[in-house]
C-alpha cells in the first residue's frame, strides 16, 4: 500500500552522467570436446618451441621467444571477442598475423615457463578450458619462414 502524500525523492538530470559500460565477451569452453587429449597435443607443440628456440638464434630483444599459434578454422583473430584472453591476457605479443587465424607472437622467457604450465595444467581442469580449447596448434617459427613470408 501506498502512503497518499508522501513526497518522492528526485535526482535531477544536472546530477546524473551516462557511463557506457564494457562488456567483455566471455568465451565458453567446448562442448563434447577431449581436452585432455588436446592439451597434451598443445603440450608437445609448445615444448618443440621451447627447444627449437633454445638451439637457435632467432630471437628479439629481451630474450623472446617467437612462435605462431594458430586458432580453430574460421575463428577470425581480429574479429574475435577472444583476443585479448588468448594473446594479450596470456603473457604474448601479436609480432604479425599471417591469416584470419594465424598470427606470430613472441613471449618473454618467464612467461614462457608460466605458459607451459598453464597448458599442462588445461589438461587437469577446466580453469582456462576457454582460452585453450580455441588454439588449435602450436609451432616454431624459423627464420627461414620469416624470410618466406616476406618474398611472398
């Protein structure tokens, strides 16, 4: 019941502002999909990175690693609310996107160590299943691609 009478209490509009809010796109985790399986793949990749960046030179400044990291066919690299929780939120910097959805990144040696436990521990839980189950492979990057992707 209402009081008849009671003064309403008013905010003027001079005392409001419009604040737009961010939304951020979580990315769910696949349905009927063998992460284990597919961590394990990840796994091997990343520590064929690892020791195929340990014997050569090909390195940037500071000591990074650079490697290509390649998501599910038709998952667009730029046009994905993902981004920045596969690449940017996990230690890596884009170098250059070679399609829609591969790109080269490159990361420092301690994150390096950080990323390799994190892909070990997607197998054991479903904490950054939604990160990981979009990577569809991880591989080297050599110099002798690098020089083939700049001819072409």
């Amino acid at each position: 019941m209402m009081k008849k009478n009671k003064p309403h209490f008013q905010i003027s509009d001079q005392d409001t502002f419009e604040r737009r809010a961010k939304h951020r796109l979580i990315p769910k985790p696949k349905e009927n999909f063998n992460y284990e399986e597919h961590s394990d793949n990840l796994g091997r990749e990343f520590h064929a990175v690892i020791a195929s960046s340990n014997k050569s030179m090909f390195t940037i400044p500071n000591a990074e690693t650079i490697f290509k990291l390649q998501l599910d066919e038709g998952e667009k690299i730029e046009q994905r609310g993902r981004y920045e929780a596969i690449f940017t939120d996990q230690g890596l910097t884009v170098r250059a996107i070679l399609g829609e959805s591969e790109a080269i990144v490159s990361s420092t040696e301690s994150n390096v160590r950080r990323l390799a436990r994190q892909i070990n521990d997607y197998g054991k839980s479903e904490r950054e299943r939604a990160v990981w189950d979009y990577v569809q492979n991880i591989s080297p990057f050599s110099p002798a691609e690098k020089n083939r992707h700049i001819i072409s």
